[in-house]
C-alpha cells in the first residue's frame, strides 16, 4: 500500500508541475533571464587615430562628438559612421555637443575655441591666451562657455560673439553651464569655486582647500559641486554658501549630481566610486581596479556610470548595486550620458569612443520597474541634408522614465525650495507585457499563470494529506483496537501523545 500511495503522489505531482513549468514557455517573454541579460548593450564603436580625451553625446544618443590626441573633432552617428572631422592645430582636450547635435564646440591645445554645425561647417573659431580644458555648450546650443590656461572665462553666443569674460586669476579646470545658459560654474588653480550669471556678474565665488579639477550643477544652478586635489566633495547652494563638504579620499576627479540634487557621485584617484545625499553622508563607495577618472548620473537617477583606467565602464544603482561592466581596449578618459539616459559613451587610450544603448528589459528585472521595458523610441533631429544653416534644430526632449522621482528631495538649510525638483513619473495604466503591450486579457493570463504552479502543488498536498490519513486509520484500527475509535482524534498529534502515554505506562509496569 505505502509504495502504491508514493507512487500515486509521485505521478499527480509530475503531472501538475508539468502542466504549470510547460506553459509559461508559449508567452512572449522566452528565455528572459536577469543573469543573462546585459544592462546595456554595445551598438557601436567609433575608430579615431590616437587616444581620446574628450566625448559628448547628443539628447537622444543618435551623435557623439569626440576630440583627442589626433587633433581633431571628429562626429558620428550611433552607428559608428564617422560624419565628418576637423583637424585643429594641436592636440583636443575638449568637446561639448548641444542636446539636438545641431552644435559641436571645442577646445584644443592650439588655445582656440572652435564652434561648428551639425554638418561639419566651422562656424567660427576664437583664439585665447591658453590651452582649453573645458567647453560646454547649453542644452539648446544658443551659448558656449570655455576656461583654460589663461585663468579665464569666455562666454560666447551661438554666432561666436565674445559676450564676457572673467578673469579668474589663475588655470580654469573645469566649466559647467546650466542648461538654458543663464549660469556658468568654474573651477580654478587657485582653489576657488565660481558662478557667474549670463551677463559675466560674478553671483559668487567660494575659496576651498585645493585645486579645483571638477564642477557640475543642477539644470537651473541651484547647486554647484566641485572636487579638488584634496580629497573634498563640496556642495554649495545658490548663495554660495557650503551646503556640506566631505572628505572621503585623496584627489577628486570627477563629480556628478542627480538633477535635484539629492545625492552627489564622485570618482578618485583611491580607485573609488563615491555616493553621497544632500546632507554630506557618504552612503556608499565601491572600488574598482584603477583611478575614477569620470563619473555622471543619468539624467532619470536610474544609474551612475563611472570610467576607469582599469579599461572598463560601469554602471551602478544609486542603491550601490552594480549592475554591469564592460571591457574596453584602454584607459577610459571621458565618459558622456545622453540626456534621455539611453546612451552611455566612453573615449578610450585605444583610440576608439564606444557607445552603450541602455537594455530597457534588463533595467525593468534589475530595478524591478515596468517604465523601463522597451517603447516605440522618439525620432531625434535627422543629420541636415539640405544646404548649411547656422539655426539650431528642434531640441529633442524625450521623456524619460525610471526612478528619478524615487530619489528624495530635502528642503536646503536656508529655507528655500529647490528649483530643480525631478519632474513627476508619469503612470502606468495596465500590466505590461515584455514586449511593451499592454492590455486586461494579458493581465489576466499573467496572473493565473503565476499561480498554477502553488495551486498544483496545495491540491497534490493535500490528496498526499488525505490518503496517508486514511491509511494510518485503517492500520490504527486493527493494530490498536484498545485505543477506540480513530474519530475521536482531530489531530495526529494527540494520537500520538496517546500512543506515547501507554508506552511509558508499560514500563513503569514492569519497573514495578
């Protein structure tokens, strides 16, 4: 009888689970396993003739403008298609791009500051005292900021109009340009952190403990930070005032802010990623094979990536999570974010920019957030094929999705709002399925698939419950006749407590 019963059980079970495991493999989604799927997926690689200093992509990742030691700017489209290239006088240690790809400026160890269209033409080049560290365009390529040797600020009109200068009194380092241009940030030699408004007004300036070598900010400049040969992560609101500082290594290279200014990214030369919030805590670091050399937090906040000189990309959650890497054939030097957050781009020593399209099925398992499975993508601008025109083309703002609205926003000590609130997520009518459908009758499909493998294994249970029940009645009632009627147990377990007390009777019987 006891093998017949496993047998049965055996058989019910195999069935049931069978039935359960087998069907999910007709629905849409075969194959889809987070271990095996990529974060972000390599689309392209594009080839120059020496290493690459400097990136930048478009809103939409459709171009990326790279300068480097082959003294040109070179432009390409996101199939690795080389569009066209400028070569300068000397090495190109800067480029910026405008969100729409319609302007490209650069900066070159000539000491000149080149602005060009989209289809190549040099609209105009303007020579400085110095070599150019930093270029950085505004989102809709309406004014260009530039800092170098000279310890000086220019800032330029989209027809190459010198509209101010500021001397800084020593090398600028670093510039960066809030996003409608009506702010510039720069970072010195001479350890001061400055901002400046669109007309060259200096709305403040802040002296710290070392040389400036990165700042960022917010998209309307309510927040600046910096990183310096220190070790320090500052952060300063609009009034110039400290917010925080931090002290967590030595030589700061890179620093990066969410757009609300929640939590600042910052890499190092101790080989360390850093993240920190509002506050200044230091709420994660990870460390990797060689120095940070850049870091940039997407646009969304769905993640941070980070470039290295241990020759790879990576890719972190804002929880710490890291959620890929990628190998490429040399130091990375530059590290650009598309403002959608779809595209990641990477100038490499081995002469090659290489650029990652983010797997939005990937991020939707990694995160666990439905916004991010795959949509019908928006057309960015197309390259111009008709005759050469100076007007920018129409910005490309593709909304978003992920998690930016997830990360906190923390009222500043001054008392004032922050402008630079993440903007609302938008809502999610109905499940969605793998494939980017939506629709009731998949939901429901959905939802009675996932519970047909626990609903086959109660029912096999309990048939199991059932017959060994029936089974042990059956023996109780031949072999223990003076225990009574089984009916009177509701539970084994005082059967077997009964059971229990009549052996111990028995032997404090033969004791005596």
């Amino acid at each position: 009888m006891g093998i017949r019963l496993v047998f049965l059980l055996g058989l019910v079970c195999c069935l049931l689970s069978g039935v359960a495991v087998a069907e999910p493999a007709a629905s849409g989604n075969e194959g889809v396993n987070a271990v095996e799927i990529e974060a972000f997926d390599l689309i392209c690689r594009c080839n120059t003739s020496s290493i690459v200093n400097s990136v930048s992509l478009s809103s939409g990742g459709s171009y990326v403008a790279v300068g480097g030691f082959d003294n040109n700017v070179s432009f390409f489209d996101s199939e690795g298609t080389k569009l066209w290239n400028y070569g300068t006088g000397d090495i190109v240690y800067t480029v910026s791009i405008s969100s729409d790809g319609s302007g490209v400026a650069a900066g070159s160890n000539d000491n000149n500051v080149y602005f060009f269209n989209q289809r190549g033409k040099l609209l105009w080049s303007y020579e400085t005292g110095g070599s150019l560290n930093s270029v950085a365009v505004s989102a809709d390529g309406s004014c260009i900021a530039a800092g170098g040797d000279d310890g000086k600020v220019y800032f330029f009109d989209r027809e190459g109009n010198l509209l101010w200068s500021f001397d800084a009194g020593s090398e600028v380092r670093s510039i960066a340009v809030s996003r409608d241009g009506s702010h510039v940030a720069a970072g010195s030699n001479n350890h001061y952190i400055y901002l400046l408004d669109q007309d060259g007004k200096k709305v403040w300036e802040q002296k710290t403990g070392s040389v400036i070598n990165s700042v960022c900010m917010t998209p309307r400049a309510y927040y600046v930070a910096s990183g310096g040969s220190n070790g320090n992560v500052y952060l300063l609101n609009r009034k110039g005032d400290f917010s925080w500082r931090n002290n967590p290594s030595y030589w700061v290279s890179s620093v990066s802010l969410t757009t609300n200014g929640s939590h600042l990214a910052a890499g190092s030369f101790d080989s360390k990623i850093h993240l920190f919030n509002r506050t200044g805590t230091e709420l994660w670091n990870y460390k990797v094979g060689d120095t940070v050399y850049n870091v940039e937090v997407s646009p969304d906040s769905s993640y941070i990536a980070a470039g290295s000189w241990d020759d790879k990309l990576y890719a972190f959650s804002l929880e710490g999570e890291k959620l890929w890497e990628n190998k490429t054939g040399g130091k990375i030097n530059s590290i650009s974010v598309s403002r959608d957050s779809s595209t990641i781009a990477a100038g490499s020593d081995d002469g090659r920019a290489y650029l990652f399209k983010r797997n939005g099925t990937a991020f939707a398992l990694l995160l666990g957030d439905d916004s991010f499975l795959p949509e019908e993508p928006e057309e960015e601008a197309e390259l111009m094929e008709t005759e050469d025109t100076d007007q920018p083309l129409k910005e490309a703002t593709a909304e978003t999705g992920g998690v930016e609205n997830k990360v906190g926003v923390v009222s500043d000590a001054s008392g004032e709002s922050p402008e630079d609130k993440p903007a609302s997520e938008e809502a999610v009518s109905g499940p969605i399925s793998p494939d980017g459908d939506s629709s009731e009758d998949s939901g429901v499909m959905g939802l009675l698939t996932s519970f047909k493998l626990p609903l086959s294994l109660g029912l096999a249970l309990c048939v199991g419950v059932v017959l060994t029940l029936k089974l042990r009645k059956r023996k109780g009632s031949v072999e223990t006749e003076n225990l009574g009627d089984l009916e009177d147990f509701e539970d084994l377990e005082d059967l077997e407590d009964l059971e229990n007390s009549d052996y111990e009777n028995l032997e404090d019987e033969d004791h005596s």
